[in-house]
C-alpha cells in the first residue's frame, strides 16, 4: 500500500470540512473562551487585591529589610527609637504612624494615613525628594500642624488643589487638615502604591490618629546579624524585630483558602468545557469516519490520522483561550469589586484603583486552556487512528464500541469514586487533595451517565410507545443511537446543574447557620462602635468619657464592653483575632462545641474570674485538630503566657480564629483597656429606637458613632454574608452557560448526521411541526436525564462542600439544611437548557432540502 508522505491535502480537506460546518466548531471555541475566562478573570481579581496590598506595602517597606514592632496594639514608645538611634547609630534607622481615614474630598476610600520623619526617610523612599507646592512645601509640612501630601495623581483624579481642606475621618473622629503639598514618582508601581495613601509629619500624625508619644513601627537597614543582636538586647518587654516580608507573608498565608476556593469553582467551568471540547471532537471524528477509511485506504499512516485531529484542535484550543483570556480581562474587571469587598470585609483593608495585568495569569489560561482541549481530544484521536480502514468506513463503530464499554464504565466510576473518597478521608493533604476527591466524584458521576441512560431510556421506549405513539419510541431510540455524543452533553449539563444544587445547599446551609447563630449570639439590644472600614473587624475606639456615659446612658440596664487585636498564638505559629470583654453579650446563650466538664453550660463565670480562655473552633479546626486542646499559649508583650482553654465556641466572624479573654487579664498582660465597641442591654418597657436615636443626637459633636439596633445589626451581617457569596452566583451562572452551548453542540451534531434519516422522515410525510415536537421531545428526555442525574450528584458535592471542604478551609461546623427548593429549581434549569438549546437546531431541520437530504450519503 502507497503512503501519503504529504500532509497538505489532509489539512485542505480539514480546511473544506470547516467552511461546510463551521457552528460546531465555533461553539467548541466559545466553549474553551468561557471556561478558560472565568479561571482568568477569577485569577486577576485575586491577583489583583493582593497585589494593590503588596505594592502599597512595599511603598511603606521601602528599603527596610527589618522592623521593630510591638505586641500590644497600643504602638511602641517613641523613646526606643531615641534609644536605638543613640546606641547604634550606624543603622539606617526611621519611625512609622499609621491609620485609616476616609475623606469625603477624595471619594471617601479608606486611605492610609502615614505619619513619617523627613529628616531620617531617605535611605528607605525617595519620593519625598521633591515635594511640589505653592510655597515652600517642606516646611509647611514640617512646622504648620495639621497639614498633608498626597500624591498627585490622586490630587488631579479628584480635583483637589493645593491649599484645600480636607476632612479626615478618624474611626468617627472628623479632623481637618489642610492640602500643603503632593508627591510625584516616575516609577509606575510607586505611582499606584502612592494612590491609596496621605502623608503627615510624624507629630501631626500622632496628633490625628490619638498615638502622641507612640510610633506603630520602626523601620531598619541592618546590614549584619551583629547589629540585629544588639538591637534586640536594646528592645524592652513587648517589643521585637520582624523581618519587613512578615507582614506580606502573613497576609498572604491569611486569603490562600478563599481564593484557593474561588479557583477551584472557576475550574468547574473548564471542566464543563472539557466536556464539550471532547463532544465537538468527537462528533468531527465520526462525521468524517468515511473519509477517514478511504483515506487509510489510500495510505494515510495512523500518525497522520492522530496528528490532524490533535492540529485541529490545538488550533481551535488557541483561538478559544486567546478569546478566553481576553474575556477574563473584562470580566475581571467586574469582578474585582466583589472579591475586593470580601477581603475587606474578612482579612485586611485594600482599595484596589486597576486590575493588574500579570504575565504569569495570561500564561496559566493560555496553557491550561489549550491543555485540557488536547487532553480532552486525545481519546477520539486515539479512537480513529487505531480504527482499521475497513471499520472505520462503518459509521455504527464508534457506538458498538461505546455499548461494549459500558460495563467497564460502571467499574471506572467505582474505582473514580473510591479515589474519591481516599482523597477526602486524606486529612494530611489540605484542600488540594479535598478538591481533587471532589473532582474525582464528578469525574465518576461523568463516567456513571452512559450506563445510567441506556438503563432509562430502554425503560422509558417501552413506556413511550404506549403513551406517546411513535415519537415516544423514536426519541429515545435516536439518544441510545448516539450514546457517544448524547452521554456527553447530559454529563456536562449533569456536572453543571450539580454544581447548582450543591452550592445552592451548601450557600443556604451557611446562611441558615449564621441566621441562627446570630439569633443566639446577639442578645443585647444596642451596639455601639465607631464607623468601620471592615465587616469583622473595628479599627478605632470609641471615646472613654462616651463610653462611661454610656454605662448610665438613660434606659440602659447593663453595657458589656469590647475590644479586639492580633495575637500571635505560639502553639500554631499564627496570628488569630483576640476579643477581650468584660461580660457576655449573648447572655449565656452563645453556642459551644466542647465545655470543660467542671464548668457545666455556661465557662462565662470562669472566663470573668480569669481562669482562662474561650477559643473558637475555626482556630483548632484549621489546624487539623480534632481534640479541643487543654491550654493555648500566646505571645504577650510580657512573653509567652499558657491560658487554660475553658471552652470551644462556635464562630463565623472570622475564618482565622477567634480568642476570648476577660478584659482585666487583657490588660494586665497587653496593657491597654480601650473599649471599641459596647453591647447595651435596656431596661424593660424601654423603646430600643428611641434610645438609639438619642445616643446618635447626644455624641454626634464628640464622635460619630455606628449605633445600630439589635434587628438592624442582624440585616446589616446578613447584607454582608449575602455580598460575600454574590461572586459564586456569576461563576454557577457561567458553568450553566457553557453546558447549555455543549448540549446545543451536540443537538446540532446529531441533526448533521441524521441529515439523511431526517430527510426520509420528511419525504414519508412528517411536517416540520411534528420534527419539531421529536427534537423537542428528545431534548426535554436529555435535560430530563441531567436534571435526575444532578440531585444526587448535587447533595453528594453539598456534603463534600459542607463537611470536608469548608472545615478544611474556614474551620466552620455548618448544619446541611435540604430544602426542595434547591432540588426542582435545579432541575428546571437542566429541562429549561436543553429545551432551549433544542429550538434552533429543530427550527434549522424544519427548513431542510428534503431532495439533497435524502440523496446525502
């Protein structure tokens, strides 16, 4: 037999075939956009936040390699840095102020409020070198108080000018300040860092931010380890050198699971693509089955076959990532909003202004795109090459091939569910191995589909027949005919849908939790606290004379106050959220996980005595820590401390983990008793509203103050969770989108290849109308099949997120709550789908040549 060496008549035969068919195809291209565009833009936004908080900390950092911090949130003594400056003057030494303010003039975007030395600034930033102003900026900004630089890019963005006021809003507290100067950069990363952030002098900032006499941190050059000793015989108690990548480190350790989990939803749409790029892949394959034997007949190698087919698809995989990426970007920026609100809602404030582009983002979609098209393409160009020439002509091959394998496709899915399930159990392995387990029940379930329609559909053609005539056999009879392509579309509609139901669960089960827990937790009737740049976290403090009033405030029966920082805990190595408190605002009413059995119900008595400590679950769990440990250690500014752990509490304020401590041991370790918000419990037959509105009125000229109702704060948490998990809803939308185009690639597949039995059908008397009706018929059963396929699948992907999953990640115990809602919603949307998917190739057929259809051969 003759070897065709030349590929060129190979490729214009490809070339002929796409002019003649190009919708699947185009599908398959937008199939491999989306899914590579959701993993892009989820990507940028993440990069994006955590870029804007790593550049603006940069900008700070400068050229600090170290930096001396203090335990206490009360800020170090500014005589350490008299001390250091003295003792070893040969390091580079500068002192830091810093805080948040919104200012009305400049969007009211919490800004970062930076008090810093001239004097002692220029071996860390330079861009104070050439500050522009009116008249002599410098000194200004050194001897005028209350006067500011910012830069000018954002001058110019909000039409500010020199010499303007500006209201700074300090946790509540309006200071004015005056415009003196702004500072230019050359530098693009510099320029964006600068965006976000006002500069003082370092005496004006601790005068605004309440912190005379304190610094937050000082910065250091230090060239050698022997001065980094030095320096630390020098520190007192409490105060200690960090190296200036902690901070970013920290950050970066604190949002890895919430964006782990948005990737891993974002890939479910690829995965869903997958589907369809092994569908259209396949489907060209068969169409071309004929030509594929004469041309092996002819000496086409295997080799020649394979590489084609694969060609092909590269070729389509690269024009749908290029769109994807392209997509992303835009979808990114939409998006970025969202996540951005999250993390400041969660972990740490960021004002992204742009999404940052990054080389390595663009790469990943460009790669992962292109490598799942080829891997997903792989069996079918595997399938045709290995096909003999004398079978390959026989159009019934493939199916023949597909029947037969269907008994292993029931022994894959045991073996994929059982890989599953190892990867779940495997609790070393962290969220990579729970989100691979995850994958594999989905893959299973995928494998599971064929077996599962040929089960139903030779049921449902008996059935049919009695109660639908002719169509009710013809219908599921044409899905059996094509299993290879029909299987395929119901499991990525399945994989889909699923994908609604158990997020749907897992979404609503959080949310019934949290309703739940908010029920039990806040008890007293008012709150107070200053106006927070942040969902779970106050930054300011609310004024000791407001909050002595507050106690004998008119109608108040009893205030229970509070106060939170960063704590390092010693025996995990990381920080948690620490609440001290001088009473229970919950009313022995908060849920616990585990109780020291001598305590009985209620450890509050003994946390108010100072025996100990309340921990909350998140803080254990995250650790993989499944015995509630009998003592914590933390990092106090008099060293390490060992509390007695007297409780294990449930909490969602925060994934990092919580401690509670009683507010007279907070401040005999850490020593600072300011109170950031209060919890007030009115007297009975007192009107909650009325009291409110009369703190409001009383303290506005002091402090404005959030003062909010117990209904209100409840409606206010929930906005927040409800904003929180916005973003899954445009990423299950997406998925859903990508398996309505597979199901319409498929029913247009099957229409071109039944051209011919269509035609027959037509010329024996069936009218559009009646061809109509069977399309539509065998789309409902299809979207039937994913939508029945789905609710299990959806539960099990419920249980997976809820119990495994999400304790993995956040450390949070939820209770499954199954509502029918989330089941027949679901399968509406998989029925709905592909009856719409199903409109178009009926209405193309209907309108079909009827003469050329039946001589097509």
């Amino acid at each position: 037999m003759t070897t065709i060496t030349s590929n060129r008549p190979l490729w214009r035969l490809a070339f002929q075939r796409l002019k003649l068919r190009p919708l699947p195809y185009v599908l398959c291209v937008l199939g491999i956009a989306l899914g590579v565009a959701m993993m892009v833009s989820i990507d940028l936004a993440n990069g994006s936040a955590q870029r804007a908080f790593s550049i603006s900390t940069d900008a700070i950092t400068g050229k600090a390699t170290h930096r001396i911090v203090a335990i206490a949130p009360t800020g170090i003594d500014e005589t350490v840095y008299s001390k250091v400056k003295r003792e070893v003057g040969q390091i580079d030494a500068a002192p830091v102020v810093e805080g948040y303010a919104k200012v009305p003039e400049l969007g009211n975007q919490p800004l970062r409020l930076v008090g810093v030395d001239l004097f002692a600034e220029s071996p860390f930033r330079s861009y104070f070198s050439d500050v522009g102003s009116s008249g002599n900026g410098f000194v200004r900004f050194l001897t005028q108080p209350d006067t500011v630089v910012l830069s000018k890019e954002t001058a110019d963005r909000y039409g500010v000018h020199l010499g303007d006021a500006l209201h700074l809003d300090i946790a509540g507290k309006i200071k004015t300040v005056q415009l003196v100067g702004t500072v230019e950069t050359s530098d693009s990363l510099n320029r964006r860092a600068l965006s976000n952030f006002l500069f003082a002098d370092i005496a004006t900032a601790q005068e605004i931010l309440d912190q005379v006499g304190r610094l937050s941190h000082i910065d250091l050059i230090v060239r050698n380890s022997e001065d980094l000793e030095t320096i630390a015989q020098l520190l007192p108690s409490g105060i200690q050198i960090e190296t200036a990548e902690a901070q970013k480190n920290a950050v970066q350790q604190m949002t890895a699971a919430f964006e782990l989990n948005l990737t891993a939803l974002s890939l479910l749409a690829l995965v869903v693509g997958m589907f369809l790029i092994y569908n259209t892949v396949t489907f060209s394959v068969v169409q071309r089955r004929p030509m594929f034997g004469i041309l092996r007949c002819i000496g086409v190698t295997q080799g020649q076959l394979f590489v084609l087919i694969l060609s092909e698809a590269a070729i389509f995989s690269v024009i749908g990532s290029v769109i994807g990426v392209g997509l992303g970007i835009v979808l990114g920026r939409s998006i970025v909003g969202l996540i951005t609100q999250t993390i400041n809602d969660f972990y740490f404030i960021v004002s992204v202004q742009q999404v940052t582009l990054s080389n390595w983002t663009i790469a990943k979609g460009l790669l992962i795109g292109i490598a799942s098209a080829l891997f997903a393409s792989a069996l079918p160009a595997i399938e045709a090459m290995n096909s003999a020439p004398s079978l390959t002509l026989q159009r019934s091959t493939l199916e023949s091939k597909v029947r037969s394998l269907l008994p292993n496709l029931v022994i894959a899915w045991v073996g994929m569910t059982i890989a599953g399930i190892l990867l779940l159990r495997w609790q070393s392995g962290g969220l990579v191995a729970s989100f691979a387990g995850l994958f594999a029940v989905l893959l299973g379930a995928a494998l599971l589909t064929p077996p599962l329609i040929t089960v139903l559909m030779q049921g449902f053609s008996a059935v049919g027949q009695q109660t639908l005539g002719l169509f009710g056999k013809l219908a599921p009879r044409d899905i059996l005919r094509s299993l290879s392509r029909t299987s395929v579309a119901i499991a990525a509609l399945m994989v889909s849908v699923s994908v609604i139901v158990g997020v749907s669960i897992m979404v609503g089960s959080f949310r019934g939790t949290v309703v739940q827990w908010l029920d039990q937790t806040l008890q007293a009737d008012i709150y107070v606290s200053p106006p927070s740049t942040t969902a779970n976290r106050v930054l300011g403090k609310v004024n000791p004379a407001i909050v002595e009033e507050l106690r004998a405030f008119p109608g108040i029966e009893k205030a229970v106050t509070y106060s939170d920082a960063d704590v390092q805990v010693v025996d995990y190595n990381k920080q948690v959220k620490l609440i001290s408190a001088n009473g229970d605002v919950s009313q022995g009413k908060r849920p616990y996980a585990w109780i020291r059995p001598d305590l009985g119900k209620d450890p509050w008595d003994a946390l108010d005595l100072g025996e100990g400590a309340i921990i909350s679950e998140a803080l254990i769990l995250r650790e993989g820590i499944t015995e509630s440990p009998e003592t914590i250690t933390l990092l106090t500014p008099e060293g390490n401390h060992t509390f007695p752990v007297l409780a294990v509490f449930y909490d969602y304020s925060s994934d990092r983990g919580t401690i509670i401590l009683d507010n007279d041991l907070y401040e005999r370790f850490w020593h600072e008793n300011s109170v950031a918000s209060l919890g007030l419990f009115v007297q009975p037959g007192v009107d909650v509203e009325k009291v409110v509105d009369a703190i409001r009125d009383r303290f506005k000229d002091q402090q404005t103050l959030s003062v909010q109702s117990n209904v209100s704060l409840r409606q206010g948490s929930l906005e927040i969770f409800d904003r929180t998990f916005a973003i899954t809803d445009a990423l299950r939308l997406l998925a859903v989108v990508v398996a309505f185009i597979g199901v319409l690639s498929t029913l247009m597949s099957l229409q071109l290849e039944r051209t011919r039995e269509i035609g027959i059908l037509r010329a024996t008397g069936m009218t559009p109308r009646q061809f109509g009706g069977l399309t539509l018929l065998e789309t409902g059963l299809m979207g039937a099949m994913a939508g029945l396929f789905a609710m299990p699948l959806g539960y099990v992907l419920a249980w997976i997120l809820i119990y495994v999953i999400n304790v993995r990640s956040f450390g949070w115990t939820l209770q499954m709550a199954l509502e029918g809602k989330y089941f027949w919603q679901a399968f509406l949307v998989a029925m709905i789908a592909a009856l719409m998917a199903g409109l178009y190739p009926a209405f193309r057929m209907g309108r079909m040549n009827i003469a050329a259809a039946v001589r097509q051969e």
